[in-house]
C-alpha cells in the first residue's frame, strides 16, 4: 500500500455492494468528485476511489472499492471483503427485488469480513419518491434488526451520500478508539497507519472453517 | 604864366613864388618844359610869337582829342548801363521767379518728408509681415514638400514632407504666443489653416504609406515609412488603415508563400515542396509546423520595422493583433492538411507524435503571436489530434481485446495483455519526454489500462477461486512493473498495489485451507475453537499420538516449505507475492499452532507430559519457518 504523499493518520477500506443497478458506482462517483455520473457503465470486477477525509481532526484516506453487481464477477469481488472496516450495503427504493437480496448480501458480508466491520445500508435513489417500492419504516425496521445503520439517500442529488461515507467512517474511527479494533493485531481490521506498509495479515479463511479464526 | 608883372604886392609875391621856387625841382614845370621842348624847336619871333596860339592850338588839339575820346568811351558807358539795366532787370524778375519756386518747393518738401515717414512705416509693416509670413505662414518649398508640384495623384513623399509637417505643427503650437499676445483671430485663422495643412499633409502620407507600406523590407524605404506611420499616429484611423492595408496585403503574400513551399518548394524545387512527405504524418506536420514557426518572426521583425518610430502606448497590442490577423490566411490551408492527416488511419503512435508536435508548435507560436485564428486553429486541431489519438488508441486497444481469451495454462498474462504492455511503454517513454506530459500520460494510462483490467476481470471471473487470484496478481504484476519505471503514476500504481494485496488475501485464504486440510489440521482446529470445560485430551482426534503426528508433519513441512503449496502458488510471476502468500499461510498455521500449544499446556486440558507431545515451542517452530 503505498502511502501517498499527503498526511494522513489511517487508512480505512470501504467496499461498495449490492445488486446490479442500484447505483453503487454513482453513489462512489457522487462522493468522491461531487458530480452525478448519467452514464454510468456497468462495473466490470471492481473499481476503486479515493478521498481523504476529517474525523475528530484525524485525516483519514477511504479506500473505497465499488464491486460489479452482477452475479458472474461474484469470485473477484469477494477477494475485496477482506479486510473491508465498511461495508456500504446498496440497494433501489424502486426495485424491491434489491431489497429482497439484502439477507443474502449480507450473509455474504458477515462471512467474508471480520465482526468489527461496520455495515451501513443505504436505500438509493430516494430522488424517485414517486416510483418508491420500498417504505422506509420498513428498511429501517430491517436495519435496525440487523444492527446495520441505515439512510436514504440520492446519488443523483448527493442528498446523504456524504453523510453515508462520514458517518461509517466515524463509526469506525469510534471502534478504534474504544479498542474494539485492535490496529495492532490488526488481522482483519483493515486500518493502518500509513508508516506500516506491512500487509495487514493472514486474514480468515473461511473456505475450509467456514468460520473465521485468528483473531 | 609865371612871368607877368603886375601889381606889386601880387606882383611881388608871385615874384618871389617864382623865384623861390626852384624850377628843377618841379615835376610839372619839368614836365611842360619837356612837353614844350617837343614842338617848340627853334626860338625865333615868329615862333616867340606864334607861341601863344601855337599853345592854344595845341591844347584846343587835346581837347578835342580828349572830348571824342570821352564821347565812345561815354557811348559804350551808356551800352554798358544798358546792359546792366537789362540785367537787373532779368535778375528781378528770376528773383521772383525763385521766390515762386521757393514757396512751391516748401510744400513738395513737406509732402516728400510726409511720404517718407510713411515710407519707413510702411517699410516696417513689411518687415513685421514678411517675418509672420516667415514664422506663421508656410513657405512655397514647404507647400510643395506636402502636396507636391502639379496636380500628380501619387505625390512622393520624402523627409522634407515630415519637416514641413513638424513646421505646421510647430506654427499650430506657436500660434499659441500669438493668443497670448491678444491676435485671437490672427491665431485662430492661423491655426485652422495650420490644421487643413496637417490633415491634407496626413492624407497624402496615408496614401502614399498604404500604397507603399508592403514594401518595408526594402531598404530605401523603411525609414520614410517608418516617420511616416510615426506621423500617422496622430490620426489613428490612418494608422489603422494602414496597419489593416498592410496586414491584407502581407496575409495574402503568407498564404502564397506557404502553398509554394507546400507544393513547389523552394528555389528550382530545394527544399523540395513539404507535400511530396505528406504520406509520413509526422514528417509533414513537422515540416508545416517548422516553416510557420520560421515565417513569424519574419513577419513580426517587418511589422516591427514599420512600427519602429511609433510611441503609441498599446503598440504591442496592435503588433500583436497585426500578427494574428497576418496568420490567419496560413490557418485554412494548414487545417485542411492536418484534418486530413487525422483522417487517414495511422498507428497511435504516429498520431501521438503529431500531438505532442502541435502541442510543441503552439507553445513555440504563442510566444510570437497571442491570441488570433492562427491560435485558436491550433488549439483547435490540437484538440482534435488527441481526440483521435486516444480514439484510435482506444480502437487498437479493443482490437486487441476483442476476444475475450482464456487465460493460458501457465496463468501469465495472456499475449494481448503483454502486447497491449508493451504499446503502454512505447506511449508513456514518448509521453514523458513531451510538453504536457503529466496530463498525457495519465490520459494514455488510463486509456489503456482502464479496457484491459476489464478484460482482465473478465478473463479472471470465469476461473476458479485460487487460479483467478494468481491471474490476476499477474496481470497487474505485469502492469504494474511497467507503470512503476514512470513518473506521475502513484494513483495507478496504489490502486494495483490495494487490488494485488485483496488478491494475495483470496490466495492466503486458499493456501491456508490447503495446508489445514493436508496437514489434517481441520478437526483439531476445529475442537481447540469449540472446546467446553472437558479436558482436551479426552477428546478424540486430540489424542497426543495424533498430536505428535501433527507436529512431525510441520516439521517436515518447514523441510520442505514448496511440498505441499498450491501448485498455482507457483505460477506468480513475482517472486514476492510468492513469499507473502507463503509467509502469510504458514503464519497462519503457526498461530493455530501456538493456540494447540497453549492448550496442551494448560493443566485443565489433563496433557502428560505436554513437552513431550509437542516438543517445540511456537517460537522455535517459528523460526524453523523464517
């Protein structure tokens, strides 16, 4: 990981996730250059986003990951859970059937990351009150039964894109300072000073143990 | 008669008169006695008595003699009063007559002197007027230095004409005294006609300049024109007018200049004319690029000497602005060719360096000349170029990953990524060496490789878990070894580093699993992290025996570290993703094994002789492994 040129404290992953067409890559997009991206092509194994942000005075890099959504690039995204501290969980107001892949989803995530992760649902597109196929109440109800923290928010006008970011990002700066994330240790914590490169760890491997272990 | 007696006493006296007197000494008697003595020549009687007559005679002679003598003498006294009369009289009358021309002259004198002190005052007048004429008027040789003799149209113009045109403006300046000295209207007169002379002076300049000023390369005539568009500062309209003359003039020479050296080159065809290389692109938009750039200055160096005695403060602005428009006759025929160039497919590369060669160009012309056509056509056709050079690079790119190729056995990048590599390299050593080159190459970067990670994934999504990893942790090894020799490449380069590393994760994971399950590891590990209050050595599969057999296993495995790896661990291009992966997955095993340890150890878990079991600490094991 080579520590750019500019200060800052700790670098926290992000992976973007969700079904195909809820605009995760716009929401990445919206975030990282401010714009709304019209065209946005489907994402073919992942892209990948930087911005530096500001936490309780601490500088922190997101290192965001933006997965494909759709089913047959399934084997490379999964390489990118791995040491994830945030897990943006995406899915339309307007399609229930993103909503309905959500449990799977984040089957998917609790296996593939480490327990501290933080998981923040995001219900897109809620510019489109009109063609709404999905209640907030009920979202909420969802997330709040999962533990996951929740927003609507609007890729198109930025309304809580940057909130979404910011508050995972807190959530996660939070878990560092009450040592629930053990930076040392770090295994599968996913932040590290920039001063030391060395990777992260030998993370998890859930294939054989099906439940992760090590730390 | 001196002897005559008589009376006595008279007598007497006389006598003695007589007798006294002494004859000799008496001149008179002397004198009669001597006149006597000449006729009285004998004494005799007779003659004593014819004395008396003869005496008498004699003096009656003389008498007579005497009395005709007075008689002419009388007669030519009298012509004489005559004539003295006469004259008196003329006198008179010429006394009058100069008393007449007397009294006449008075008044001619009195008129002379009067015309005479006119005179002097007139004399003046004249004096004054000459010297004003002299001073507030122009002279016939300065008349003819402005408009010329006779009515010809084409009056030339030579320094006498500025000398006479720096007179009229000096008399307009001087004209000033003159109000000062109360002549309102004398001044004011004065100065229009000053004025008519200066504008009739400026128009025959103008047009004398605009007909002449393409000619200020020649010699003889730079300076005249150089003063005469100094002079024509004054009236800006006819400076412009000239400059704009000038600019029609020389823009068209420039276009006739140029479509010569693109088609008949120079001189008996050397250089030969730049379209017989128009079938190499680069060749000829350099050689196009190249004459312009050599043409300018040209053009600059004469406007400037046209310009050379102005003082008007935006002379820059107007050089500059003269400049532009002088180029912009070349600007068409020069975007006709390079459009046409873009058109004919080329290799990216070929275009690439028309890029960076009209990028150079623009830069070199910008310092001669801003703004204008010239500018805005190369900015334009700049911008074109690299639009169609990234079109076209991205057109070979997806050529060459139309197909999507299975990945090859060995799990290298496949031969179009390697190629498509190489075409990076090629285009980032040229990008890097060029003007604008952090933008360009970025742009070629990410033109590149933003197709061939897709199609890279693509490649990789249809494999299995542990051969997707290794493909891809080649591919962008390979990517990023070839990204890593250039500047500006970090954003690139952290997002391959952070990808390989999510790679090296998937395949840790993989070889983690691979050695648990050939090491029978799977069992035991799964009891050390479900295990309840019972002692462990009760439990089965964690007899000590099994346990030894564990250990003798990882001994043999730090032997021999490559036994029992995956054999796609091999297939990683870079020796260094190897060793992480391996380092990563033994420590894996190490820390399964310092749990195992503990455990054994741990009196609850009721071990006989837990050292005997597992002989070696974790750390000694860990260094077997370093």
């Amino acid at each position: 990981m080579s520590a750019g040129p500019y200060n800052y404290s700790y670098i926290f992953k992000y992976i973007i996730i969700g079904d195909m067409g809820v605009g995760k890559s716009c929401l990445l997009h919206q975030f990282t250059e401010k714009k709304f991206m019209a065209d946005c092509p489907h994402t073919i194994g992942v892209e990948f986003g930087t911005r530096i942000i500001e936490v309780s005075g601490q500088k922190i890099k997101l290192q965001i990951w933006d997965t494909a959504g759709q089913e047959r690039f399934r084997a490379v995204t999964r390489s990118y859970y791995r040491g994830a501290a945030g897990a943006l969980m995406v899915y339309d107001i307007t399609r229930r059937s993103t909503y309905n892949h959500l449990s799977s989803w984040l089957t998917d995530t609790r296996n593939l990351t480490n327990p501290s992760t933080v998981i923040f649902l995001i219900g897109n597109k809620c510019d489109l009150e009109a063609q709404r196929d999905v209640t907030y109440e009920e979202a909420s109800k969802f997330a709040e039964e999962n533990g996951l923290l929740f927003v609507e928010a609007s890729a198109k006008t930025g309304d809580n894109v940057e909130e979404a970011f910011l508050e995972t990002a807190k959530k996660i700066y939070q878990s560092i300072q009450d040592g629930r994330l053990d930076l040392n240790a770090a295994e599968s914590g996913v932040q590290h000073k920039p001063s030391q490169p060395g990777r992260n760890n030998l993370s998890n491997d859930q294939q054989a143990n099906k439940d992760n272990c090590a730390c | 008669m001196i002897t005559e007696p008589d009376k006595e006493h008279v007598l007497s006296k006389r006598m003695y008169k007589i007798l006294e007197s002494r004859i000799e000494n008496d001149q008179d008697t002397i004198e009669a006695l001597r006149e006597l003595s000449t006729f009285y020549t004998e004494n005799t009687l007779q003659a004593r008595r014819n004395l008396r007559s003869q005496i008498e005679k004699r003096s009656l002679d003389i008498n007579q003699n005497f009395l005709a003598s007075f008689k002419a003498v009388k007669v030519s006294f009298d012509s004489v009063y005559n004539d003295i009369a006469e004259m008196n009289k003329s006198i008179q009358d010429m006394t009058l007559q100069l008393q007449n021309a007397k009294s006449q002259t008075k008044k001619l004198l009195q008129k002379t002197s009067a015309l005479q002190e006119e005179k002097v005052k007139i004399e003046l007048h004249q004096d004054i007027t000459s010297s004003f004429l002299k001073s507030f008027q122009l002279q016939p040789e300065d008349l003819v230095a402005l408009y010329g003799d006779g009515h010809k149209r084409d009056v030339p113009i030579t320094f006498d004409t500025f000398r006479a045109l720096e007179k009229v403006q000096e008399i307009h300046s001087n004209c000033k005294i003159l109000m000062k000295a109360g002549l309102q209207t004398l001044a004011l007169d004065t100065m229009e006609q000053m004025t008519q002379h200066k504008e009739g002076a400026l128009e025959v300049i103008y047009r004398w300049t605009q007909s002449h000023c393409r000619n200020v390369d020649n010699p003889d005539l730079k300076d005249i024109l150089a003063q005469a568009m100094a002079k024509l500062q004054d009236r800006m309209v006819f400076f412009k007018y000239v400059i704009e003359e000038y600019c029609i003039g020389r823009r068209s020479f420039l276009v006739g200049e140029f479509l010569n050296a693109l088609t008949k080159g120079g001189p008996s065809g050397n250089p030969a004319p730049i379209e017989t290389r128009a079938h190499d692109a680069q060749i000829y938009v350099t050689d196009m690029l190249v004459w312009i750039n050599r043409a300018i200055p040209i053009e600059k160096q004469n406007l400037q000497l046209l310009v050379t005695s102005c003082t008007c403060e935006n002379l820059d602005e107007i050089v500059n602005d003269a400049l532009a428009n002088i180029c912009e006759g070349i600007c068409q025929p020069l975007k006709i060719r390079i459009e046409k160039i873009l058109i004919v497919p080329t290799q990216a590369a070929t275009l690439y360096a028309v890029v960076n060669m009209l990028r150079y160009y623009k830069k070199c012309i910008n310092k001669l000349v801003k703004g204008g056509q010239l500018e805005d056509t190369l900015t334009e056709l700049l911008e074109k170029s690299e639009q169609v050079f990234l079109e076209l690079l991205q057109q070979q790119i997806n050529g060459l990953l139309v197909r999507v190729e299975a990945p090859p056995r060995d799990l290298s990048p496949t031969s179009a990524v390697s190629h498509l590599l190489a075409v990076l390299r090629d285009m980032l050593s040229t990008a890097s060496m060029s003007e604008g080159r952090e933008t360009d190459m970025i742009k070629i970067a990410n033109a590149v490789l933003e197709p061939l990670l897709r199609a890279v994934n693509e490649q990789a999504a249809r494999l299995p878990p542990t051969d997707m990893a290794v493909y891809l942790l080649n591919c962008m090894y390979s990517m990023y070894t070839c990204l890593s020799m250039y500047e500006f490449m970090e954003d690139r380069l952290e997002r391959l580093q952070a990808q390989s590393d999510a790679q090296i994760d998937t395949l840790t994971s993989e070889q983690a699993s691979s050695l648990v399950a050939n090491l029978s590891l799977g069992p035991i590990y799964t009891i050390l992290q479900d295990h309840s209050q019972d002692a462990l050595s009760g439990v089965p599969g964690m007899e000590p025996s099994n346990l030894r057999n564990f250990l003798l296993k990882l001994t043999n495995l730090s032997v021999q570290p490559d036994s029992i790896l995956l054999p796609q661990i091999n297939l990683l291009l870079s020796s260094k993703h190897k060793k992480s992966v391996q380092k990563r997955s033994f420590a894996l095993l190490l820390a399964i094994y310092k749990q195992l340890y503990e455990a054994v150890h741990n009196p609850a878990n009721q071990y006989d002789n837990p050292s005997d079991i597992l002989s070696k600490t974790p750390e000694e094991l860990n260094s077997m492994f370093e």
